[in-house]
C-alpha cells in the first residue's frame, strides 16, 4: 500500500476536486472536507474553532478510529477553563 500527504488546505481541497468524480468510498470525506472549507474563517476564534472542530467530528462518524483524543468536546471544554497566563 502507498500513502501520499497533501499539506495545506488549499492543496487538499484542489486534490479532492480533481478526484471527486473517481472517488466511491471516500466520497462523503469529500463531502465533509469541501463544507469544512466553506465555513473556514479567514481568522479563527473560539466559536470558529467550535464550528470547524464540530464539523471534523464528522469524520470519526465515517471512521473507525480508537485513537483520536481531540474533538470538539474537548476544545470547549478547554476553552471553558478561561484564559491561560502562559
């Protein structure tokens, strides 16, 4: 099996548009990917952070993975503690 890493959201999103018509398994990644980038905010806060990590929380859904640690939940809740002095 090859793997292959895209970095960069521009990037990302040109490749999903270009394989888009091919893909069948992956296709409601995509789905979720191009919504990801409709809501991505040209400066993120907390509430934009919230609506993006919601919506990559939507990918555990199409996933099975045992690993992942970070969701949504977690960014409110930390965001919930107040600021930090660091």
């Amino acid at each position: 099996m090859t793997e292959y890493t895209i970095v960069g959201k521009n990037y990302v999103i040109e490749i999903l548009r270009m394989l888009y018509p091919y893909l069948r398994l992956k296709r409601n990644h995509a789905k979720v990917a191009f919504e990801i980038e409709k809501k991505w905010p040209e400066k993120f806060g907390q509430k934009n952070l919230l609506v993006i990590g919601k919506l990559v929380d939507r990918f555990k859904e199409l996933n099975y993975s045992k690993k992942r640690k970070n969701t949504s939940l977690t960014v409110k809740e930390f965001f919930a503690q107040g600021p930090c002095n660091d």
